[in-house]
C-alpha cells in the first residue's frame, strides 16, 4: 500500500463539475489511467479516494489537493502524474504528486485555511467597507446549518483581507473544523462576488500557514 | 464559452451545457464540409444515457469531412436564460449556433418529447414548417423508433430516416457531401435522397382525408418516388459499426454505466410492444464480440459498471456462458456487471449473483397482465406459477424489494382482470411469508406500478381502441382492493398515456396540434411535472380534431393507417392474424420455437428481408 498526495488545478469548464461529480471524474480518469487503485472493503467497495477541502461549483481552484492510495509502488509520482494528466478532462490538471510518509495525517485532517481571490461588484467603497469589517470585533452572521439557521461570529475565520482595485483577497478558515465560504465573506460585507479562484489552501506548521502539499 | 458565467452559475446544473466530456469529438471546423447537429430532445442527462444516440455520434464522426456535434434541450430555466439572453440553441463541441449546420438531426425515443422538438427548432431561430426553410437554413432530418409513424412531425421535418442509422446514414451523408460541392440546392438534395432505402421525404407525399376524416389516399407526388419506404436495419451484428468508446460524462446522467448490447430484437412477440416488432429480426453478438467491446469501452471510459443491453436478456443463447466470461475477467477490476431485463428464474438469479449484482437495488417482474386469460391475449408467455416460483427463489436468495409491472386498459381486459391484479402481488407477498422467519430478517418492500396501455402502430394491437374512459376507475379499483401494508401501488397519471397515443398513432394532421399546443408553453411533456393535459384539449378544439378519433376509436382493417406507407417488413396480414388469435385468448409460439411468418424470411442464420 502507498498513498499518493496530489497537487491539481481546477480551471474554464471543469469549475463546473461539483464536488460530488468530481469525485466520479477523478475515479474514473484512475481507472483510464490503469493505476493500481486500492479499494475499501465491504459490501460496496470503492477507490481510496479523498480530496482535502470541497471546492464549491463555479470556483477555480489553483493548488488543490487529493489523496489516492495505491495497492503498490510499483508507478513512480511522475508516471502517476502524466497517466492522470492524460485521462483527465479539460480543465483539471495535475502539477505535482509525490508519495506520503507513513505517519503523515491525511490532507483533509491537515487542511486549516485557504486563501480566495475574487471580484467584487459594484466596487464602490470596496476598501473602505474592507477596513471597517477588520476592524470589528465581531462580525455575527446568520448561517444556515444542519440545525436550521443560527447566528455564527465569522470574525475568527477572517485570517486577512485585502483589496486591489475591484480585486479582494481573503485567507479565510477552510477544512473540517471550521470553515467560511467566500460568498458568506461578501454577503457581511454586502458586495456580490464573481470569478472566485481559490489560490491556495494552508495547514499550520509551527504556528505558520504553509501550503497544504509541501512538506517543508 | 457561449454561456456567460452568470448564466451557468445560475441554472440548475451547469455541467448540462458545458460539453468537454472524455471522448468527445474535436475537429478544425476550417476543414470541416458537413456539420451534423445531433439532437436529442430531452434533457442532457437523459440524452447522455442512450446508447444508440452515443453509437451514432462516433459514427458519423468517424468520417473526416463530417463533424457531428450535440444538442440537448436546455432545461426550463437555462431556456429562459438564453431567451432573456438572445443566446441561440447551440452545440456543446463548437459552442456554435445550430443555424450554421447543414443537418439538425433530432433522434425520436418517445412520443412525449414532440413539443421539445418543436421548441428546439424554435430556440435555433431556424423555421419551424419544412415548407418554410430556405437555402442556408439547416436541413432537419429525425430518425428512432417513434419515425415508424412520421406522420405527426411530418410538417416540422425535412427527411426522415427510417430504420437503424448505422446501417445506412452514411450514404445519405456521402450524397449531401457530393451535391453541396456541387453547389446543388435543399431541394434537390431531398429529392434525389427520397429513392433511396430508409428515407422518407413527406413533403413529396400527398394525403387526401374523407368525409369521416379518414384517409382517402396517400401517394407519392412522382413515379420515381417510392410508394412505400423500406427501414434499413444491421444485417450482421458481428460486424456492425461499433465505436470501441464512450462519451463520458463529468456529471451524474441517468444511466451512469457503460452499456453493450449483446442482441436487436426479440424472439417474443408480446402484442402490446411495439420494439419486439420493429426491431425484428433478432441478431445476435458473439460472446467474444460482446467481450471485446466490453474491454475497449471500460478502459476508455473508465467506468465501474458495465450493463448488457437487450429486450431480454434471459433470450440470449448462452447467457451463461457471457456472464462466466465477463466476470472472470472484470470481478477482479473492481467491475461490476448488470443484467437488466432478466426473465427471472432460477438460472438469472444465480447468473446475477455470479455478476456481483447488488440485492438491495431490487428485482423487477414485469407480468404485464394479472390473469392468465389476459396474458394470453398479449401473448406473454410467462404463467402464474413461473411469477410466484420466481419470486419465492428470489426472497430465498435475500432479495426483499420487488417491482411489478402492470398494464391497465388492455385489449377485452374485464374488471376480473384488473382484479386480479392485486391479487397477483398478494400471492407474492404470501411465497415471502411461505419462508420460515429466519429467511426474512429485510422488510418485504413491494412496488406495484401500473400503466397505461397505449396502443402503438406496428403491432397487432395497432386497431385497437385505447380505454381512455376506463383508466381512473381500474387505477380506483385496484387501490381499493389492495389491504396489505407491504404492497405500495403506483400509478401515473392517464393523460400522459393518452396523449402519447394520440401522438404515437397519429396522422399529419396532428402537426397543426403540436404547433399550437407548443405556442400555448407545451415542453419536456415527458416529465410528469411539466406535462400540461388542459393545453393539449385546448390545442385540439382550437384546431377542430377530435382527441377519441385517434386514442378511444376502433380502427377497420381495411383502414388507410397514417403509418402505411413505412414498410418495416412485418406484413399486415401477420398482425391481423396476430389481432384475430388475440381476441380468442390464443398464443403464438416464439420464433425459437417456431416461425409465425411475420414477413421477414426464416433461414438457419437467422431471419433476413431477402
Ligand atoms: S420470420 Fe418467423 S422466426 Fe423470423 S422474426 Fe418473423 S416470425 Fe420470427
């Protein structure tokens, strides 16, 4: 058995492929690439698949990340890569795979904070209305949960926010402790959102966000 | 992307109108000479998931100077999207507009998606009447097994091409490719095509109607026209045009597997069903066909699932024999094998455990008829006791989920008949607890559905009269007869039938219908939420035809039928004796058993036309 971390955009046609259908893509671009998938047991049995953080439909993710494990080793990372490459649809792309330590904690356990870059439109007052919500202590929004809809501080899942032009750029809580979705970040600060790329997502390495895949 | 962001972002499913699945065609449209629009008038999903569609597509494209790209009924809200948008219907390869094609070939599987046909046609911008296309404006041609009666879209369509496609589109394509080089206009093109075998050119045919409103004549307008339009059908299955790859969609569609067809036809000759006619005659695949297919299109698709397509898969000659061969190869590969419509008996059961075959997802017994008496006048040759043996092996094997499948309004059927409907399934749930109790740790879960007979041309019962005024009452009759909480009853709503089988039988009078049924929002009728029974009474007194003359009436057989002139090689003297043994309860043997002379040529390899 080995797992095989994998670092791949998701860009033009593919953003609109949702998590779920993503998964099926994934599964089945594995089997055109003829890799030794290892599967689970039980009475329905399926790949060993999973991705760290769901990227929601529409979005472009530009470093995301998928653990696969294999029955062996006998496919080196860059093999691994270039079949995948080859079976994969438009618009998802693998650039790097490398093979995980026996004791590394799974991509999905890692996965803390994501950065987001996005447009805001209108852009009117854009900064302004930036720096007043950083500059509140609290900023409570209704979110809908399992539970129906609750009153939730987003504050703590604002990690950074800032503006270029009508550009935003927010490093928000992301994975499965908590999590705040980009169009909630907009709705608190009451502007509509398009074109929302993900750029990066993050685990903590002594107390500093690093990217999800490397391991330095 | 022809859709903005916005648009997309905002539809239902997105992944619907995006294209870029694996395998999917793409050509320098600078190099292209015919470019084929293939339509499908449903919803992506559902479009996705027909073979003969996905057959078809790499077919054509298999030829350098076609580019055939696809078209699916946007879904009610991206429609109005791109109306708000002043987006035209477009192809998913190119993202062009349909209007720029030289065919919008629309591909008929049910009488129900008519309207969307009309709608599309509609949505391209292109004219909706044949008779009001110009040069420049795509021709539009439609193929499937609804075009057996074409009558009905007979206003809306260029050609029509009766028959399987892979057995002879291509010779219509090579003409088109030499006559547009040559500069040659719509017209012409129509007219040389209409002597070759398969196409049918309504607008070279005139009817006349009589005083009761029954046709008088119907004859082609020219000597070197054909009076009768033979189908072109795959003569050796063996042999026969097969892509080796699927269109692999990125999202969910309905039949989310890869699919071999391992025979065309039927040996049965059910009364009822119009596909074990015209798909007549049976031919067979190999084993080491089917196999080979199976490898080529699981390893260019990628999928997990492979299912065995046919009317019945029990008729196959060694369906043993394929199951042992496809499991030993694919069980390994995590792959499992589905074999629906399966007779079952004690050999399927034991070949679909061997296939890996989930329990939870349930059995399906389609007896069609409660009472013998009826199953006989349909001609399924399946008895009570092979129902109830069937079902006892079934709960003995672990299943506990069944499906029955009924019919109401047949032919003669009685309310003993409906009865004994009901009682039917509650011998079923009495073999589940004939089982000692340690048998039965699932809940016994059955479904009871049962539809409404429509009656179609090309069968025996193509006279009969359709029990418009009898549905409600055997649905009423049925629910209130069943007592046991294991049995849910389901049933559809009738309009949907009836206007089915106004439009399966229907003549060209109908298009006038269509069209304004249509005007009135008529679209996706298919779709029980969608369908619009007030809009369809509308639209015929607004046009004066009477809706009884084409479902409840009893038609003579000496009748001029819509469907006539199309020749799918079954005689009318063949289904009039099949009418006459019908109404005496009397069966015919099935064509392994012995040949009941249907029209087509019996011979040791099988049936041919010649
Ligand atoms: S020719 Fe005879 S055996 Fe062949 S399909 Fe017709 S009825 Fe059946």
């Amino acid at each position: 058995m080995s797992r095989v971390l994998l670092l791949f955009a998701k860009t033009d046609k593919a953003r609109f492929i949702g998590h779920l259908d993503l998964i099926r893509v994934f599964q089945r671009a594995i089997n055109r690439a003829n890799l030794p998938a290892a599967y689970s047991g039980g009475f329905n049995p399926h790949q060993k698949l999973a991705f760290a953080v769901p990227l929601a439909l529409g979005m472009d993710g530009r470093n995301e990340a998928a653990e696969l494990e294999l029955t062996g080793d006998s496919v080196s990372a860059a093999d691994i890569m270039d079949r995948l490459n080859a079976a994969m649809p438009k618009g998802l792309l693998i650039h790097a795979a490398r093979f995980m330590e026996g004791n590394e904690e799974s991509a999905a356990a890692l996965a803390v904070a994501a950065c987001y870059e996005m447009r805001a439109r209108p852009p009117d007052n854009l900064a302004e209305k930036v720096r007043e919500l950083i500059a509140r202590k609290s900023v409570v929004i209704s979110k809908k949960t399992k539970n129906g809809v609750m009153d939730t501080d987003i504050r703590p899942d604002i990690v950074s926010l800032e503006v270029f032009d009508d550009t935003l750029r927010a490093v928000l809580s992301a994975g499965g402790q908590r999590g705040l979705r980009p169009d909630l970040l907009a709705g608190a600060l009451g502007v509509s959102i398009c074109q929302v790329t993900r750029v990066n997502v993050y685990k903590t390495v002594n107390g500093v966000f690093k990217p999800l895949f490397y391991t330095f | 992307m022809i859709l903005s962001d916005d648009m997309l972002l905002r539809a239902e499913k997105p992944g619907r109108y995006i294209g870029n699945e694996i395998n999917m065609a793409e050509k320098d449209v600078s190099r292209i000479s015919v470019r084929f629009a293939f339509c499908f008038p449903d919803v992506y999903e559902v479009g996705m998931s027909h073979l003969g569609a996905q057959i078809l597509y790499f077919y054509i494209n298999e030829r350098e100077d076609t580019y055939c790209e696809r078209v699916y009924a946007p879904w009610p809200d991206m429609e109005a999207e791109m109306r708000a948008a002043g987006t035209a219907l477009f192809a998913l390869e190119t993202g062009d507009p349909v209007k720029v094609f030289d065919f919008m070939g629309f591909t008929l599987q049910y009488e129900l998606s008519y309207t969307n046909v009309v709608n599309m046609l509609d949505l391209a911008g292109i004219p909706l009447l044949a008779a009001e296309r110009g040069e420049g404006c795509p021709i539009v041609c439609a193929g499937g097994p609804c075009v057996v009666n074409p009558e009905p879209l007979a206003d809306f369509i260029d050609f029509f091409y009766i028959g399987e496609g892979e057995a002879g589109l291509n010779d219509i394509l090579d003409f088109y490719a030499a006559h547009k080089a040559d500069g040659g206009g719509r017209r012409a093109f129509l007219r040389r095509i209409a002597r070759e075998r398969g196409v049918y050119v309504p607008s070279l045919y005139t009817v006349t109607y009589d005083a009761d409103g029954l046709i008088e004549s119907f004859a082609p307008i020219a000597d070197d026209i054909p009076a009768r339009i033979k189908k072109c059908y795959v003569k050796d299955f063996n042999v026969s045009y097969f892509p080796g790859k699927v269109l692999t969609p990125l999202i969910e569609i309905v039949q989310d597997r890869a699919v071999v067809e391992i025979f065309r036809g039927c040996i049965h000759g059910c009364r009822f069903c119009q596909a074990g006619y015209i798909y007549r005659p049976v031919r067979e695949r190999g084993i080491e066909a089917i196999r080979s297919q199976a490898e080529q299109i699981l390893s260019s698709s990628g999928h997990e699932e492979i299912s065995m397509l046919s009317l019945s898969a029990s008729d196959y000659s060694n369906c043993g024999g394929l199951i042992n061969t496809l499991a030993e190869r694919l069980t390994p590969r995590h792959i499992n094998v589905s074999l629906p419509s399966l007779r079952i008996d004690r050999l399927s059961l034991e070949l679909m455990s061997k296939a890996g075959e989930i329990r939870r997802s349930g059995l399906t017994f389609a007896p069609e008829a409660g009472s013998q008496r009826m199953r006989d006048v349909i001609n399924k040759g399946i008895t009570e006791t092979d129902i109830l043996n069937g079902a006892k092996m079934a709960f003995e094997s672990g299943w506990s989920k069944i499906k029955l499948y009924f019919m109401l309004g047949l032919p003669s059927e009685t309310d003993d008949d409906v009865m004994a409907i009901p009682r039917l399934a509650e011998r079923v749930v009495g073999q589940y607890y004939s089982l000692p109790k340690n048998q039965r740790s699932q809940p016994l879960n059955i479904n009871l559905s049962a539809s409404c007979f429509v009656p179609k041309p090309f069968t025996p019962f193509q006279w009969a009269s359709q029990d418009v005024y009898g549905f409600m009452e055997k649905q009423r009759l049925i629910k209130k007869t069943l007592t046991k909480k294991q049995i849910k009853f389901n049933y559809h709503d009738a309009g949907q039938s009836i206007i089915e089988a106004l439009l399966a039988r229907g003549d060209r009078r109908q298009g006038r219908v269509l069209l304004d049924v249509w005007r009135r929002g008529a679209k996706f009728e298919g779709w029980s939420e969608f369908f619009n029974y007030d809009l369809w009474t509308r639209a015929l007194e607004n046009t004066g035809l009477s809706l009884d003359f084409y479902t409840a009436r009893q038609r003579r057989y000496d009748e001029i039928l819509p469907w006539d002139h199309i020749d799918i090689n079954i005689t009318k003297m063949f289904l009039i004796r099949e009418m006459e043994k019908a109404k005496h309860a009397e069966v015919t043997p099935n064509c392994r058993e012995g040949c009941a002379g249907c029209g087509f040529i019996k011979t040791d390899r099988g049936c041919a036309d010649e």
